[in-house]
C-alpha cells in the first residue's frame, strides 16, 4: 500500500506536501497561519503540532499507513513563515536532531523578499538580539551604540545572532533575498532585515505601518527552502529542499531568473 505523500487536515481542510521521510524524521511543508508552539495555550486553533498529534491519534491514513505514534517538531518557524519543518518520529530521533541544530549542526537557507534594494549585494549581520521592552511578541538588535551602560532585565536574555545575506534578483521596489541563520533566534532573519533597512514584505511586526496595519491578512514574504544536515543514525548526508517557483511568481520574480553569484562570506556588519 503506497503511503500518501501527504497530510489532509480534516477539520482545517488543509493539505500538506511531505518534503523528505525516513526512518526518523518527517519533513513538511508548513503552510502560513499555523503556529508550532503559541504564546498563549488557549490560542490554539492554528497550532499544526496539536492537529497532527490530533489526526495521528484518530488513525487518519496518512498516520496508519506509516503505523506512525509519535511525531513531534525539532525546530521552529514563525506562524507565518512558510516551508521546511523537520518533525521526529521518536523520542530517541527528537533528542539527536534537537542536539544537531543546538549545535549549529544544520545548514538553513531562506528566500525572503524585501522592501527596497540593499546596496550590497552580500552582507553578514551579527547583531545580538533582545526583546523589545514593553512591547509583547516584537525582538529588537543591538548595536554597540545602543548597548546600555548598566544592565536591565532586557540584557539577561540578550541573544547572539549571526544571519548571511545575498541579494539573488531585483524589481525597481522590492529584491529577493537569500538568507542563511547560523543561530536560530526568535524572528532573526525578519529583525536582521529590518536593522538593515529592508524589512520583509509582509511583516506586519518589523514592517512599515500599512503592514502593521493588516495585522498579518497580508503574506509575509518568507520562505524556508533548505536544510542540510548529517543524519545521526546513518552518518550521510541529507538535503531537503522546498518548491520555491510559486513563491517566486508570487513577488514578480522569475524561478529562473538572473542569480548573484555566491561569494565567500564577507566580513560581519558590528
């Protein structure tokens, strides 16, 4: 019996395409508006962790066909970023992936188009990030001009946060961008765009006020597109990669167009 490559949400009426399955993990991908783990448990209506646990445990053949228990999420990705989402299978295949990304372990790639067109065509940024006082759900950077003289209880949970940039196309207005985390901080890459003055299309946290405006009715522009890793168990070499032509489309851009080329990574913007 042949197993569906991927997973209807009945109650949602949502399908999503499986990416990538072994014997340990499984890799969707995620569709905008649902969230992995929320800021608040009585807002879980969109929460795609409790609707596969949900479906998994009512049968539903995508599950039964795969006599599949347990699946659990490894990494996450804001509610309305869309692509690559690596769930584990096991207890056992949690634990070794979750060590695989807390060790930096796992190469990420994102494409995001951006508000205007960045001078540079590749740039590093390494900007610490902390939350934003007072202001719930929003992160901000720190420059060392910004850095305070004498610690607050923003300090205490200041992050490091290292993002490689690359500009791959261009309209008059908006650019493509290819974004590498080597950190996994909470919304890195959009805070990251923003402190270089090109914030996510979409964005309606970091974005200018129209965005702030739709309060997320508009997409955010932010795709995850690949993740490379070493398997744990196998000991090869593994390469997940996300369809990127609708969203290309989406934005004005050619899925065969025009791409800068790849340069050895520049030295990191302090």
């Amino acid at each position: 019996m042949a197993k569906p490559t991927q997973i209807e949400l009945a109650d949602a009426r949502m399908v999503i395409p499986i990416l990538y399955e072994d014997r340990s993990v499984l890799a969707l991908d995620k569709p905008a508006g649902w969230m992995l783990a929320p800021d608040s448990w009585d807002q879980t209506g969109r929460n795609l962790q409790l609707a596969l646990q949900s479906s998994l445990s009512a049968g539903d053949f995508w599950a039964r066909s795969r006599n599949l228990k347990y699946l659990r999420f490894i990494h996450r990705l804001d509610a309305e970023t869309t692509g690559i989402t690596l769930f584990a299978k096991s207890a056992g295949a949690l634990n070794a992936y979750s060590e695989l990304f807390e060790t930096r372990s796992v190469e990420k790639f994102y494409l995001a188009v951006v508000l205007g067109v960045p001078k540079q065509t590749a740039w590093t940024c390494n900007f610490p990030i902390t939350p934003e006082p007072g202001v719930k759900g929003r992160m901000r950077v720190i420059s060392e001009e910004q850095t305070p003289s004498r610690p607050t209880h923003s300090d205490a949970i200041t992050r490091d946060a290292e993002t490689h940039f690359r500009v791959l196309q261009a309209t008059t207005t908006t650019a493509l961008v290819e974004a590498q985390p080597t950190t996994g901080r909470t919304h890195q890459i959009r805070v990251h765009l923003m402190a270089a003055g090109h914030p996510v299309v979409g964005d309606p946290v970091y974005g200018p006020a129209k965005a702030a405006a739709s309060k997320g009715r508009q997409r955010l522009a932010l795709r995850a597109v690949s993740l490379a890793f070493r398997d744990p168990f196998q000991k090869r070499m593994v390469r997940i990669q996300a369809p990127v032509a609708d969203f290309l489309r989406e934005y004005g851009f050619k899925p065969d167009g025009p791409v800068a080329p790849r340069q050895p990574t520049p030295p990191a913007v302090t």
